[in-house]
C-alpha cells in the first residue's frame, strides 16, 4: 500500500542547506544530491519500512526510522511511519549528535 509522503519545513530546510553545503564545491554533486534525496523519499511513500528503527533513550524521539540517502551515505533521512502518511522529519548527516538535533 503506498502512502502519502509529507515533508516537514525542518527537511526541507536541512536539504537545502546540503545542498549549499556541497555545492560550494561542487555543483554537479549538490545537484546529484537533491535528486538522490528526491528518489529515496518517493521510495519511502511505497516501501515505508525499507529504513532502520532507530533506538533513542528518548521517548519524543520513538517510532523514528532513518534511510541513507542514496549515494550520499552519510546523510541520513529521519521519519515516521504514521497510519496514512510517511512523515519525512529531517535530513542530518550522520556525524552530528542526533538525538540533540531531532529534539529541536
């Protein structure tokens, strides 16, 4: 069963700032960037489970799961299955302190 995809203010701003962050040295990678994101995100909507729970002390941050970004490894897309929707909540690279980032 697909499901609709629902990107949050907060994933999208995190997408554009890659973006920006790539692309200061290289466009064509920035580009390649927001493509691979793009795909991985429609996949979600038809395969939701095909990302890892991610287990946080934190009980706000339960339910979450998170999918590399496609050629892009160390990005990470967290979101959420809900019953109608996949929730797409932010898009972090994997080296920064997660749980502190995901509480803002």
């Amino acid at each position: 069963m697909k499901l609709r995809v629902v990107k949050h203010r907060k994933a999208t701003r995190d997408a554009l700032q890659i973006f920006t962050y790539i692309g200061e040295n290289n466009l064509d990678a920035a580009a390649r960037f927001l493509r691979a994101l793009d795909q991985d995100i429609r996949r979600l909507g038809e395969m939701p489970g095909i990302g890892a729970e991610r287990d946080f002390d934190d009980p706000a941050l339960a339910g979450l799961r998170s999918l590399p970004v496609s050629d892009f490894t160390n990005y990470l897309i967290f979101y959420r299955i809900m019953p109608s929707e996949v929730q797409v909540l932010r898009v972090l690279h994997g080296a920064r302190d997660l749980p502190s980032v995901l509480r803002e």
